[in-house]
C-alpha cells in the first residue's frame, strides 16, 4: 500500500456548487467530515478516496475544471 492510497478528500456542497475542500490521510479527512456534518447538517459531504496521480494530471484536472463523479440532489 502507498502513502497516497491513504489520503483522503472531503468536499461540502451546496447544490451543484463546491464549497469546502480537504484533502488529508484517512483518520483526519474521516474527523473532518463528522465535524462537517454535525456543524453543516443540511449539506452534501462527500468523502472519496484520492487516487495516485502524477503532478501534471492533477494540475490539469485543477486548470480544465474536471469535477468529481457524483450524483446531483
């Protein structure tokens, strides 16, 4: 298993709309979002898994607005 199999990321939605985004190893991210819940209880939290990229994927996904795959409310 590598370190980057381990980390985490949390975002809070509004909507369709990003509005919170963590990224930590898998304890933290999992605190992150429970306290999320608890102080946004109506939000959409997500928490996925970040898969092992090279540094320009990563970059480009930032640059050419990709967003993750998930359901719409």
């Amino acid at each position: 298993m590598t370190v980057s199999s381990s980390r985490r990321r949390v975002r809070l939605w509004f909507g369709q709309h990003q509005i919170g985004d963590y990224i930590g190893d898998a304890a933290h991210a999992d605190r992150y979002e429970a306290a999320m819940r608890r102080r946004f209880p109506g939000l959409e939290i997500t928490n996925e898994a970040l898969a092992a990229r090279s540094p320009s994927a990563a970059s480009r996904q930032v640059f050419e607005g990709v967003t993750s795959a998930r359901t719409p409310v």
